[in-house]
C-alpha cells in the first residue's frame, strides 16, 4: 500500500504543482489494452503531460490489481510523416518497480491513435504485444 502511495505521491505531487502555475492545463491520456496473441493480459496505460514544461509521467495498471506501476519517458523519436496525415511519434517508456527499472514500454502514435504498443520485462527477456481495447474503455477508465 505504501508503494501505491509513493507512487502516487511521486506523479501528483509535480502535477499539482505544474498545474497551478502554467497557462494550459495537465493533460491525461489513457488506454485500454489487451494482449495480442493469448488476450489475457490487461492494462490501463494512463499518461499525465504538462505543455508548459514538457513533462510527462504516468503509470500502468493491470487487470484485478490495485497496484499502479509508474512509467516515465526515456526516449522520444519521430517516425514518418505520410502525406496527408499526422507525424508518427515512437516513446519509449521506464516500468518502475520497488526503485528499480523493470520493464520498457515503447509506444508508436499517429494523431489519436495507437499503433504499437509492446513490452519487454527486462528480467525475463519475456516480450508482449498489445492492441488497444476499445471495448473495455468506458469514457473514464477501463471497465474490465
């Protein structure tokens, strides 16, 4: 319970902060997400983003767990630009757990949409694809 809180503490904290003194507000983005082959594993991928700053945080939380995971940005690219269409943006994302890096997500968006979505545990080796659930997205959070 104290890792939720720190974990918590550790994304709001700045967020509030950054909220009261910038020009726009923070904003959340979050997905619903299910593993590509076996579809049993779930995620809400829920990022935090100030503009006035240029921060971001967020965290992960899977399917019948009360923990969140923290994740912060490691690497940003830009991919391709198709005529006609937004840019492509390629984020890869630290998992944070118990104050160490376990995991890296990297994400591929175009505009609104989310084109690749994998996971690697970096202890394991073990790597995971997801799709974007938009089944489970109740306009709030993931309704699983």
């Amino acid at each position: 319970m104290n890792n939720i809180r720190l974990a918590l503490a550790g994304l709001l904290l700045p967020l509030s902060a950054l909220a009261a003194s910038g020009d726009a507000p923070v904003s959340v983005d979050y997905r619903c997400l299910t593993e590509s082959s076996a579809q049993s594993i779930r995620l809400e991928w829920r990022v935090f983003s100030d503009p006035n700053s240029n921060w971001s945080g967020g965290y992960v939380r899977y399917k019948g767990s009360s923990r969140v995971i923290t994740i912060v940005p490691v690497k940003n690219e830009v991919g391709d630009k198709p005529e006609g269409r937004p840019w492509e943006y390629i984020t890869t994302w630290a998992e944070i757990v118990d104050g160490r890096i376990a995991g890296q997500y990297v994400v591929t968006t175009q505009g609104a949409n989310v084109y690749g979505f994998g996971y690697k545990n970096l202890r394991s080796g073990k790597q995971y694809s997801f799709s974007q659930d938009l089944g489970s997205d109740d306009g709030r959070k993931c309704s699983w």
